[in-house]
C-alpha cells in the first residue's frame, strides 16, 4: 500500500451532524464562501438555459444546459434543500467541498455554485445546483455498444488516466467510495473524468489505537471490496483499487465480472473469480465475524477465472488485474504502483481513444436497449433492495 500524509480537516462524518447542524455549517460554509466571490453565484436563470434532462438522483436532478454568456455546454445537478428539520444532505456538502479541493484532469471539474433563495413559490425550498464540465458519454453506456470496442491500445490508455485520477484523488487523502462505470465518464476528445462523489470522504493513516471507523455501506454491490462484505470499517485506498479493477476487467469482457445478488452471494462470487477466501491467502480474514460464520466456497479450480482471462488475452493486462484485485487489502497495489505496471510499457502503447467510432446514434440507440434489455434485472434489484448497478428509475443513470 502507498503512503499517505495526515489529511486536512474536511467534513464531518454523518455520525457527527444533525440535520440542524448540518444546516448550519452548509448557511456558513456558503457566506464564506460568497464573501470570497469563489464559485458562488445566486441567479442561475440569468446565466444558463436548461436544455434536457440527463440523469436523476436522492436529491434532484441532473440538465444538461449551456452558458448563455459564453455558450459553453454543463451539466447543472440540482439539490434540493427541504427544510430546516431534514437539513442541507450530508452528501452534498461533502461533494462540494471535496471537488473544491480537487483539480485534475481525471476528475469532473465543478465551476461554480448557483443556488436560487426559498420563497412562498417554491414553499420557501432553497435550490442548490452544482454547475459541472459536461463529458458526452458514460463508460457503462460505451460497453453496451455492440458495434463499437475499445482497441488494446485504447484500453492501456483509459486504464492509466483512471488510474491517474485514483492517484491524484488518493494523494490528496480522499477516498471516493463508489467506484463503477456508470461514476466514469469519457469526453469526446477522449478524456477519462471519475465523477459523482456523493459518497467520497477524507481520510487519515489509521493507527492501533485510533482506526478509522467509516461506513462499510458504500461502494455499489459488483465493485464492493471483499473486506467491505465481511464488514470492515477501518478502510483506505484499497476499496478505490479493488473497483478500478473491476472497472479496467469490464473494459475487456464488456460486462461486470462479479455479479452477485446479495452481499453473501458477491462473496461467493469473488471466491469463484479470485479464488479461495482463507487465512493462507489473507491472515487478517479470521478477525472477522462474518467471515466466522460464512460457508463460502471451499473448492476452486480456478476456472472462473481462466474464463476471464481468457476473454482477455494480454499476459500483462491479467497481472495487472491480479494486483488490483488481490483479496488482502494488504497486498492489493496503490494506484503510484500500478501506474507502473509493464502494462503501459509494452507494445501496443496507449494511445488515444478515437471517440467518432460512438456515434450519437448508436450512443442514444445503445441507452434505449440497455434501460430495457435490463428491467428484469431492475425489477430483481428493487425486491431485494440492492444496489446491483442498474438504474432503477428508467432513466439514464448518469449522475454526476
């Protein structure tokens, strides 16, 4: 694992806000904010015109929209603040203020801040909208494309700009928690940009007598570190990892490696696909209840995971996922590491993603199939109340 300094102070954890007292750090964090002329802005009608909508989330929704002084294209996500009782949501404050703090190109850049005041119109609900650079495509919507794939060269480079962004993101001792590819998002010039971090946090370098006591309840279920499943809470980095390389496995097979139904059955899922879960291969698993009182699966020939190799075909693609996906956290490599890999260093270099062979067509015909090829999947999801990866509002699940 890497070596990361102490983290400045960023926001609270939701054990330590009320609603109330969230309230008011956002009404202060704002006036601070507004004093210093930074992002803020109060009347978004008189600066962008709203053009359609592009995804929906908890709070609101997102447009896509255009800056009428500059002509230049957004995405607005709009966050509804209810009322004083409910509180300004917790994900959103910490959202701000971490792509505040974060500037790379690797990661969706926010530009400002418009927010509209509460007034008898609107049941006096202030309206919040994080005005970010718009990126045309969504990497889960890309792998649905059945006519258009990613040559090996392209791969190698989509792989060492997420990797650029985990790294950069890491460094700056933030986490982001919900690494999949519909949080991915590609421009047409062919840049990757992480986005949404509704669920991203700061953190420090635990220690014995003062571990880090974050929620396990993050990270959608396909991508989910198998420490998070057995119910860590004194985590890093190596949750980011583990879903990077689930994300870099995706862009060869085109679908998710690892699909389980349920957090028990994700676990027997990565036991099929990386072998068994035992002391041998990971000595610190025996501290975990859950893990004391789980049957997993006790042979593995390993053929689950020659079926993924196969279907990958590049020696030096297979170690790479190997490290990124090692079951200890422990030994599974930082993003610094990886970035070093032969990978990148072999023929056919990384070059850049020739983005005109997804043609809007295909691109929006592509969305149409997808939302209805997976409403079965949809429909299994919300009975069992998981979070699989699949929009289950019948909109694109683009969120940023």
């Amino acid at each position: 694992m890497g070596n990361y300094d102490e983290s400045p102070e960023l926001p609270l954890s939701p054990e330590q806000v009320t609603p109330h007292r969230n309230s008011v750090l956002m009404k202060k964090y704002m006036e601070e904010k507004e004093n210093q002329n930074e992002f803020w802005d109060k009347n978004i009608d008189k600066k962008y015109k709203f053009m359609s909508i592009i995804g929906r989330g908890t709070y609101g929704i997102v447009r896509k929209a255009y800056n009428i002084l500059n002509q230049d294209i957004v995405a607005v996500k709009e966050i509804i603040y209810l009322n004083r009782t409910e509180g300004f949501p917790i994900t959103a404050l910490r959202e701000v203020q971490i792509l505040q703090k974060l500037r790379h190109e690797n990661i969706v850049r926010l530009i400002e801040i418009c927010y509209t005041e509460g007034k008898k119109a609107n049941n006096y609900r202030t309206t919040f909208h994080l005005v970010l650079e718009f990126c045309e495509y969504e990497l889960a919507r890309l792998l649905g494309i059945k006519n258009a794939k990613f040559e090996l060269s392209e791969i190698k480079e989509l792989t060492r700009q997420l990797l650029n962004g985990l790294f950069y993101m890491h460094t700056n001792k933030i986490i982001h928690r919900d690494m999949k590819t519909s949080n991915i998002l590609v421009t047409k010039e062919g840049i990757l940009k992480i986005a949404d971090f509704g669920l991203s946090r700061s953190f420090t370098i635990p220690t014995k007598d003062k571990p880090n006591k974050f929620t396990n309840c993050v990270v959608t279920l396909w991508y989910r570190a198998p420490e998070l499943l057995l119910g860590e809470r004194n985590y890093g980095p190596a949750i980011d990892i583990w879903g990077a390389g689930c994300i870099i496995a995706e862009l060869f097979t085109y679908y998710p490696i690892m699909r389980g139904t349920s957090e028990a059955h994700q676990l027997k899922c990565i036991s099929f696909i990386r072998g068994k879960i035992t002391p041998e291969v990971w000595p610190k698993v025996v501290n975990y209840d859950l893990y004391k009182n789980m049957e997993l699966p006790k042979n593995n020939d390993g053929r689950e995971w020659k079926i993924v190799t196969d279907r990958i075909s590049d020696v030096q693609a297979c170690d790479l996922l190997e490290k990124l996906l090692y079951l200890d956290p422990e030994k599974r490599c930082d993003a610094n590491t990886a970035l070093d890999h032969d990978f990148f260093w072999t023929d056919p270099m990384p070059t850049k993603v020739k983005m005109s062979k997804f043609l809007t067509s295909n691109y929006e015909c592509s969305i149409t199939q997808r939302v209805h090829k997976n409403r079965p999947i949809v429909k299994q999801a919300a009975q069992k109340s998981i979070n699989n990866g699949v929009s289950t509002t019948g909109y694109p699940d683009r969120i940023f």
